[in-house]
C-alpha cells in the first residue's frame, strides 16, 4: 500500500466508508492472511502513518483507523 500524491494510503483514497466495514481491505491485506502478515502490514502502517515519521500531516485519522483494524482482526482472531 503506497502513498499516494494526496499522502493518503491507495485504498482510502478509494471508498473511505468501506474502510469502516472491512479490517482487511483497510490494511490492504486478504482474508486469508496469515497472523505474520498481519502484524507484519500493521507495524509497517504504524510506521508509515506516525506523525513523527510519515513526513505528511493528517495522518492521525487513518492511523486510528489502522489501529481499529488491527483491534477488530484481533478480536476475531483471538489475540487479545
């Protein structure tokens, strides 16, 4: 998942009210994942997005939606 020119991770830019229905497509990961993947994609986006790396304002909203995500996927899967 690239930023694009807006500073904003490819598939929010592409339907911000999906983003809130689906964990994975918000990490911009499958399903079928595996429990590596997803923390491997989730620390990369905490990297990414935080304000003291990222190098782009506002990312503070799509970093708390990453960090919902990654919650949710938890959740389900039983990490927590």
């Amino acid at each position: 998942m690239e930023l694009m020119g807006s500073g904003m991770p490819q598939p929010l830019n592409m339907n911000h009210q999906r983003a809130g229905l689906d964990a994975y497509w918000l990490l911009g990961l499958e399903k079928s994942a595996s429990d590596e993947e997803v923390r491997k994609r989730y620390r990369a986006l905490l990297h990414k997005l935080h304000p003291d790396t990222a190098g782009v304002e506002g990312t503070e909203r799509l970093l708390s939606l990453v960090i919902a995500a990654y919650g949710q996927i938890a959740k389900e899967r039983r990490w927590e």
